[in-house]
C-alpha cells in the first residue's frame, strides 16, 4: 500500500542533497542567481563557499559560466527558479550546456503553479516542453523529497551530460510504499516505478502530482475502479516499456502534471502511445492558460489539478 | 489642500461593474490634484508606506522592503511630476509609468489607489484568488497597468518601445521606468541601455531604485554594480544621482531629464531598503517577507509618529 | 491533382507580402536584429525606415521593445533567425508579449535544419515545441511562398493575441492544387487543408515537409498505397477535427516536420489522436540530435527528412 | 626558423584514425615553435588570410570579412602569446582560447592547421557533411576547440567559468576570449562583464575585434556601441585600445594584460573587416558571404604581394 507521509518541498531535500554531496566530491561546484536561499543552494554556499558562485541576478550569464566550469572538470549545479532558468536561459542551455552535451545539473526549484502569491510571471508550466525539446538533456521530475535526495545522489555525476530537475516551492507528502518503505533509493533515470496496481486505466504522473494520481487512484477504488499508478519521474529518456505495458495491460492512461497540457508529460506519453500500443487518454494539467495569484491548493482548484479532476478524467475514459 | 481631507475623498473610489476588457472595473471620478508641495508629499508617502505594510502582512507575502525604498519616487512621479488623468486611464496623452522591478507592485497598488485609479477598498486583496492585485502587476488583471512586470529586466525594453511608439505618433508623452539595482544585472537592462541612447529616446526617464540590497544580501556582495552611474554615462545616459527620498533632488533631477534633449536620462537615486521602518530599514530579510501582525502594528505606529 | 511549381522561400514571401501590408497598415511597425537582410525585413526597412527598427544584436530588447511598441498602438512584426528570437528571447516572449496577451507578430526565419552550412547552432529543431508551450500564441508554419504571402496578410491584425511563424531559408517548392489554384488564399488561422485523398494512411505535415509528403504520397501510389496528405500549417491552435477525422478515416498517421520528433507538431497530433480516436502513429523528424553542417538536402537525406523516410513510415503502419 | 619551411611541415599533419573521444582524430605531433617576431608573424598570417579565403570560397559560404580582421589577433596569441601545446591538446596547464565570435571560426581552424592541432588537408572541408569544421565551432566534431560557439554573446561567460575552474584547481593558465563589435550588443556580454570583475578574474583577457560592421551595416548606424572603452572601463575591467592589425602593439597589450592584477583586461583592438583584401576591406558585403573563384584568385595575389 502506498501512503502519503510527511511533506516537505523537493528543493530542500535538494539543498540538502547537494550540500551532502559537495563533502564527498570536491568537483562539484554550484552557481545561483540571487535566489539562493529559495533554491536552497544556500546549503551548499555556506558549507563550501569557495565552491559556490553567486551569479546575481544574471541567468545567462550562470549558464553559461557553468558550462565553462563543466568543460573544465566541474560538476556544476545550477539553480534559479525555473522560469528564470529553463525561460530566460534556455537558449544558452541549448546552445553552450546542451549541443557541446557538457555534464551542467541545472537544478531549478519553484515551478508550476504551485508557486502560488507571487502570479503568472513566475509560474512556469512550459519546463517539460522547452527542455525535452533539446538533444542531450535528461529531464527529471521527482515526486518528493526523498526521490529528490535519491535522484540527486543518483545523477551527479552520471550521466555525463546535462540533466534538468524541476522542484517546486511548496511542501508536498512524502509518498511511502508500505511494502518497500525505500523505494526512492533506487531511482534510476529513464525508470518509471509502478505505486499501485490496476486494471482499468493507469495513471501516469509526475511531481507533486503523483501524489494526486495516488489520491485519485484511492477515491476510484472505492467505487470499485481499480487503477494503475506510475510515478514518471524521468520524462526523458521516458520509459516508453512501462508506457507500452500500461497501455496494453489497463487500455486507458490518464497523464497528470503540473504544466500544459501541451507538449509536456502528457504529450511525451502520447507521442509513445501512439508509436507503440494506441489507446485513449485524458491529460489532466493546467489547460494553456497562465496562472494567477493565489495558495497553491486554490490554484490546484482553480486549475483543474485535483484529485477530483484526475478521478473524472478516468471516469470519462472508463465509461467511454 | 490638506491631506488629511484629500486621502479621505480618494478612498471613497468605489469598484464598480466589470469594464468589457477588464475583469476589474473601477471608477475613476477622483480628486486627485498634482503637488510639488513637499509637506504634502510626505503625508501621501506616509500612507502609501501604510498600505504596503498593511497589504503585504494581510497576504502573509510580498516584497515590503524593495516597495517602502521606492515610495517617495513613485509619489513624486504620480503627484508631482507625471502627466495623468486617474478619471482617464486611456488618455493617449497620459505619461507612462512602467515599474520594471515588478515586485515592488504594493507601492505602485497603493500610488494606484490613493490617486484614484483603483478603489482603496481592493487593496487588502493583494495576492489573492481572483484579485487585480497580482502578486506581480499583470495587465490582464489590471488594465490600469502599462504592462505586466515580475520577471526583471524587461520594463525598461518597453518603455523604450512607448517612446519609439510616441515619437511616430507625434506625441509628447514621456516615459518612466523605474528599476532595481538588483536588477541591473540583467543583461537586457544594458540592451535597453544602448537602444534607448541609439535611438535618443529623451522621452524616456529611467529611475534606479539603489537600494543596496537585493535577495541574498547587498549588491556589493551578490554581485557589484558599482559605479553605476559610470555605466550609464558610458551607455550614452544622462545621468544623475540623487537622494531617493530627497523630494527636491529628486524634482530637480525629473526637471533635469525633462530639459535634457537628445539623450534619455537615468537618474540613480541612492534609497534605504525598507524606508520608514526601523527594522525594515537595510534589512535584507524583508526583501520578500511580509511582517507579522505585531510587527504591522509596531510599523503602522512608527510611520504615525514620524514626522 | 497536387503538383510542386516554382520554388521560393517562405521568408521571401514574408519580406515581400510585410512590404506590402506596409503600404496599407500604417500602425504595422517591424524590428529585427541585425538580420534584416536575411530575413528580408530589408524590404519592409527600405520603404518605410521611420517605421522600421533595427534593435543590433540584441533579441531580448528586441522583443520587449516590440511589447511596447503593441502596448501603444502598433502591430509589430518582429524578425530574426529561430533560435534567436524563440530561443534566445524565450522568456521575453512568454513574459512580456503572451502574458500580457499582446498583437506581436513573431516572424521568424532560417528554422530548422534547412539552415544548412552554418551548422547546429542555428538549425533550431525546438521551436514548434517551446512556441507551442505558451498560452496565447498561435503557431504557424507555411508550406510553401504562397501560403505565407496569404497568411501574412490574414494574421496582420487578426487574432489581437500573438502569433509566432516560422519560416525557412532555402527555397522550397510551391504547392499548388490545380483544380483550385488559389486554395493558400484561403488561409485559415487553425484550420488544416487536405491536400489529396487516400484512405489508407494520412500524412500530416507542415512547412517544407508538405512537399515531401505530397512526394511520398505520389510513390506509394506507384505502389497501391493510397493516402490522404494534410497541410497542418497551423500548429496551435491545432485543427482538431481534421486529425479526428484523419484518424477515423484512414486509421494511420504519419506526421513529417523538420523539427525534433519530441514535441513538436508529431507531438500535437498524438495528443489530440489518443484523446479523440486513437489509431497508430509515426513521427518522421529530427531525432532529437542536434544538426551539422551541409547543404539543406544533404542534410535532409542524413537526418531522415526525405519522401523515401515518410513512404517507410507510412508502409511500416500499414503492414502493422 | 624560415617561415615557408615550417608551413610546409604544417601541413605533413595527416588526418589519422578516429580517437576514442572524437569523430576526428589528427596527429599533433608538429614542428611549432613560438615567436614573437613580426616578420615572421606577418608570414604566418598572410597565409592564414589565404587559408580563410580559399576554405570560404569552397565552402561557397561563411564569414570571411570577420575572420580577416581576427586574422592578426589570433596569430599573436597562438604563436606569440599561449602557452599551449599543440601535441598534447588538453594538456591541464594550456592557455585557453574562445573565439566568441564564433562565425570567424576559419580563422581559428587555420590557426589550429598551421600551428599543428589539425592537418592542413582538412581546411578544404569546411562546412561540408561530416567534417569537423563546422560553420560555427562545435567541439563534438572538432574536440581541439575549447567550446563550441556561434550564438554570439556566450563566449566571455564561458571563459569566466574556466578562469573560475582554474582558480579552484590552483592553475595558473589565462583565459583568451575573442568577440565581435556587433557581439557587444549583446546583453549577456554584459553580464559576463560584470561577473569577470566582481570575481576579479585577472587571468581573463578579452580582445574585441572592433571592425565597425556588423551584418546589416556599420555597427555605428546597426547600434552603436561607443564609446567602447569607457563601457569596459565602467564595468570594471583594465581596458586597453589599441590598433589590432600592430603584433608590437598587441603584445604590449597582452604583456600589460597578464601585468594587471586584481581586475580582468579587456582589449579593444581596432580592426578593418575583410583586412589584406582591397575589395573585402570595409565591405560589409564579404561578412557572410565567400568570394567567388575569380575573386578567390584575386585575393590569394594580392596577398602573395603584399609586404
Ligand atoms: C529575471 C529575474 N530573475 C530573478 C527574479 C527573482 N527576484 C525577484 S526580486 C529579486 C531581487 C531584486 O533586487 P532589486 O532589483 O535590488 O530589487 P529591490 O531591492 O528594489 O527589491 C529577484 C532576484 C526575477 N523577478 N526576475
Ligand atoms: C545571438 C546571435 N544573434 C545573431 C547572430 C547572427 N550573426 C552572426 S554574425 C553576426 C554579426 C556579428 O557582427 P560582429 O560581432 O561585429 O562580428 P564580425 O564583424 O567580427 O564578423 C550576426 C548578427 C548570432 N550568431 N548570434
Ligand atoms: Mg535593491
Ligand atoms: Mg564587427
């Protein structure tokens, strides 16, 4: 059974990952652009402030001093939030991190729309979309904190080309799975883990909104719907087996993400689906629109990324 | 005038139905006059400085300290200096203002109020659901706004494009934006630097907000800008340096850049993060914290008392 | 009966038709970024130099200053290469011109891999992707001269939100439909235009791979395969219908764009496919690798953008 | 050392099986040696000039004017300036180089020929399918570059972040970072400006090859940039102007750049674009465009005439 535990934010577990590895392995160095008491980077600053480059708030400029530090034999992580880095900086994330494929973790916290008060300007739901875009990078959602500090310990130095993380601000449960309490420690990139079983849809999500699908996955239970939960942490390279085997083995997938429904976790899985096993799905996300002011669980509401939405969208499937 | 009366009539601005592009509809009859008079403009800066503490502790977040350093330049620019109808926010004439470091928005909320744009009643809404008030101006929700900011760097672009936009027009309107010095590391500041001297935008008025601190602590130590008004003479500014909350220096640097043609002028105006506070002053904890309760209380009295 | 006229480049036409609305539209305003030439807002600069803004090497400001520009009346057609304007001011895009939901014409050239000798720094392959991420924007990309002269002068002023285009540099063939000659001026914002019939498969393609699709098409009719080619110019908002019918019509698609395979217009099909009618897809298009250097068909024949690419893919679903 | 004598060893640099790390593998055992002898400087670069010319010509595209105008610049810092080692190209303790301005990029390539990275033979594959010379640098095809390069404005950030590298390793290698005019439109160039200093990084020496032209025209009509100097100056590097087709005035510059400490040294080095070809010379027409076959011969003439 899995059960939602404790909640804290990905980007502490992150900070703490990152300040627990830079003891062990003096190449790695890591770069913020003002924000990094909110990235928690500060955690890594203070502990090796020699090994931390303060950027101010000059996002291009980071990326590209971080590939300078790569091609050098640094392992650099770098973090802003993601609209500032995916956004501002992608093209020199395209251009100096990814075509010269140089081993750059760009670790960027406050994604979504779950940044909540601080509005649309910041709350980025296009990061799945423009980074998997680009040849070389890994993408990497993780659905907690103890996925983050695995995938974190995981990927730091493989492999050695440049992986994107997307955290989010908020505090989000940790997610337990009673019968193997330590699944997060064998995160393994390009892995989906299966939470639950079921055979009549499978849900397939990521980030704080595995959780949801879980949720979600219990209220249909209860009315006799069993579902699948996959935790799709890695959207690319994506698990295109553990998407092959849910379409053919529940007929039905709903994606569930904290971003458009364009181009995102849903499209990645659609463009699998299609290829090697067709069937119908329903993407639940933030439907291309921007977001707003607000707490993040009102925008959630607001925004159509509920338990609630994910159950009726495997509802519509089932019955259709 | 007095103030007193004045601020008691502006917040009788009421939100009315919705506007057909606007979610938001407010009704723009005010009493709104313009002032040089410095006594004046103390007391409107004191309630200004109010409403930010007040709205930014009733959202439990927000950015008061980079908000308190801009107040007086933006109650100068709105009372004493800008071309603006509050009763005519369309007015093709009306002077742009532009805060390019968008996180200071409870200031320009409250300027908005207490000027007539919007109801003072809205204020208190700051952050949430549904609110015009976004915890970053965003135009859509506010069409008050010139432009949406939040993301720095940006503003100062566009109000290089007003101005191009005026001049082929055949307008007199003239343009502010005002920045942070944080923000001055962007890049695209200095692309907008460049563009505005090559193309002799003298309409436009830059307003650096050098407050000396910025998130993770002073902008000597995140990453130095210094000396800042070198650079913009050498990006072919006219520049000037002022006392932020010096209301004569900084008329006199408003009147400078009106009467310097040519070239646009950046005034650089040095201010104290989190003015009007004692422990919001220079403290780069409330860069974007909001105050508690008793801390509001304990601000609120403060303001009060000072002169 | 389809056939393949005389070859223009769509960036040309672009010059050509923004020179024109020029003469009729004195609110049109155009900015580029020292790529006038290229581009050929040279046309447009040369008749009106007041209403023409050369920003330098400087896109950000460019595209910001373009805001402004809308903000205050103006309709401005911004211009530079792809990965310039959608790469570089990605985020100046989203914030400043889709945010606030502002009539800024993102007019962009030299796309794609057909960039050719200058190498992968420019071939972006991610514009379709990251463009179509955004709330507000439609995206669109001509097939041919004719249609974005059409196009140019349907979008000017219509819709008031804004509108990305891509174009290309070398010279394509223009498409033309001889029983209805003038069918590109008919241009419809989200709207798809069957280019031939066929029952068997459907390719749907956009840009300079309707001519490679039209091409495949003709060969696997050689062989008794036949298929229905749509023009899909728009990208977003994507006609839904079209492909719903495509799926239910011929049970196959294959979508060909000269564009990574990840999130791209392959990507908005299989999204609308597995929520609408799922049926078998194929993706023909760069496979998320970066580009290099040589001529446009060297580089299509390297790279798998030719008719013999798409009639494989169209077999290898119709055998399936 | 008879300069014709060692270009015709250059080039006995053949072509030999792939490494493991690389599509291209060239054997680097060569006969360089360093000078900073002007006669023997201006053999060098005459042949380079001829190089870039004869490679664009049949590529049948790239950027010959602002690889002529580098020309000078990259032949001191190769032979006159670097410690490097063309037959142990990562050697740890090597000078780097980053040609930010990476579409001058037939210039680097046949600097490399020349001094001994790369065989000769392969300038004649520019642009073409397969080859490591690609129309803009790209490291994963020729890994003897430092970092790829072609979108303008990167370069400096990148050399930033090596210098940083260098610092926390304990190495004493410099960091050289050529840029374009037109590139100092660029916002991001700014940025790397501002860090460079804040970081005091005094092992980093920029060079602009400041040619006045850009693609579309002059940069002074495109967007100007001046005054240069002043702007490094004011952004905090030790700013030197000198006359960058002078090797005696080059390497003044360099010897007072590696004299400075504390602070990064910028360069602006004033050049002609299309420099030793008459027709090419200011002719914003040869930026990126190649000169056809007869004009090809034309040039390789003049050049073998010139003094
Ligand atoms: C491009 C961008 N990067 C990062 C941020 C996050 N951020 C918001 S405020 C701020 C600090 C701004 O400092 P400053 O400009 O000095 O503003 P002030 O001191 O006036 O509050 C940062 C980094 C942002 N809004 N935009
Ligand atoms: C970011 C970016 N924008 C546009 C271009 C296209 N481009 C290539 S060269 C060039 C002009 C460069 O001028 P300059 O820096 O003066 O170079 P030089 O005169 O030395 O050739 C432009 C605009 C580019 N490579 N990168
Ligand atoms: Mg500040
Ligand atoms: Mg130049």
């Amino acid at each position: 059974m899995v059960k939602l535990g404790e909640r804290e934010s990905t980007r502490n577990a992150y900070g703490v990952a990152l300040a627990e590895l830079g003891e062990i392995h003096p190449e790695i160095v890591a770069l913020d652009a003002d924000l990094a008491g909110s990235t928690q980077t500060r955690r890594f600053a203070d502990k090796f402030p020699e090994r931390f480059f303060e950027m101010g708030i000059s996002e291009a400029d980071m990326m590209c001093t971080a590939a300078g530090l790569a091609v050098s034999g640094k392992i650099p992580f770098v973090s802003t939030f993601v609209i500032f880095g995916a956004g501002r900086a992608w093209e020199q994330i395209r251009n100096t991190i990814c075509r010269p494929n140089l081993p750059v973790r760009i670790c960027l916290s406050h994604g979504g729309i779950s940044i909540g008060e601080d509005g649309s300007s910041a709350q980025a739901c296009e990061d799945f979309a423009i980074m998997r875009s680009i040849p070389n990078i890994s993408v990497i959602v993780p659905c907690d904190a103890a996925e983050t500090k695995a995938l974190i310990h995981e990927i730091w130095d493989k492999p050695k080309s440049p992986v994107y993380i997307r955290m989010t601000r908020n505090k989000v449960p940790t997610i337990l799975d009673e019968n193997d309490q330590s699944f997060h420690q064998k995160f393994t990139l390009g892995k989906a883990v299966t939470l639950r079983e079921g055979s009549q849809a499978t849900i397939i999500a990521c980030g704080q909104m595995v959780a949801v699908g879980i949720q979600a996955a219990e209220e249909l239970a209860k009315e006799g719907i069993e579902v699948r939960v996959v935790n799709m942490s890695t959207i690319k390279p994506i698990d295109q087996d553990a998407i092959e085997k849910a379409a053919r083995e529940t007929g039905r997938i709903v994606t569930v993400e904290e971003h458009n429904i364009y181009g995102g976790l849903g499209g990645a899985v659609a463009e699998v689906v299609t290829e090697r096993y067709p069937v119908p799905m329903r993407r639940v996300g933030v439907r291309d629109v921007f977001g707003e002011s607000g707490s993040p669980d009102a925008l959630f509401e607001k925004y159509g990324l509920t338990p609630k939405n994910v159950v009726k969208a495997v509802k519509d499937l089932v019955k259709s | 005038m007095k103030v007193k009366e004045m601020k008691r009539e502006m917040i009788t601005a009421k939100v009315m139905k919705t506007a057909p592009e606007s979610p938001v509809n407010i009704e723009r009859v005010s009493p709104f006059s313009q002032t040089r008079d410095e006594k004046v403009l103390r007391e409107i800066a004191r309630e200004v400085r109010k409403d930010i503490i007040r709205m930014t502790t009733e959202a439990g977040s927000g950015h008061p300290g980079g908000s308190l350093s801009a107040t007086d330049l933006l109650v100068a620019l709105f009372w004493g200096e800008m071309r603006h109808k509050p009763n005519d926010r369309y007015w093709a004439d009306r002077d742009r203002f532009i805060l390019s470091k968008g996180h200071g928005c409870p200031a320009l909320y409250s300027v908005y109020a207490r000027t007539g744009y919007i109801a003072h009643e809205i204020l208190p809404t700051l952050r949430k659901l549904g609110s015009p008030l976004q915890g970053h101006p965003c135009m859509i929700h506010l069409p008050t706004l010139e432009i949406s900011t939040g993301s720095l760097g940006h503003g100062l672009s566009v109000g290089n494009g007003m101005a191009l936009a005026g001049r082929l027009d055949g307008k007199d309107y003239r343009v502010y934006v005002v920045m942070g010095d944080g923000e001055q590391q962007e890049g695209s500041v200095w692309e907008a630097a460049m563009s505005g001297a090559h193309y002799k935008l003298d309409h436009v008025c830059g307003i650096i907000d050098y407050n000396h601190l910025e998130t993770e602590g002073t902008v000597e130590e995140v990453m130095d800008i210094a000396p800042l008004a070198e650079k913009w003479c050498a990006f072919g500014w006219h520049t000037i340096e002022i006392d932020g909350h010096n209301f004569d220096e900084i008329f006199a640097a408003l009147d400078e850049a009106k009467a310097t043609k040519g070239k646009p002028t950046m005034i650089v105006a040095q201010t104290v993060k989190g003015k009007g506070v004692s422990f919001m002053e220079n403290n780069v904890g409330f860069h974007g914290k909001s105050a508690t309760r008793e801390q509001m209380e304990q601000a609120i009295k403060e303001l009060d008392e000072s002169e």
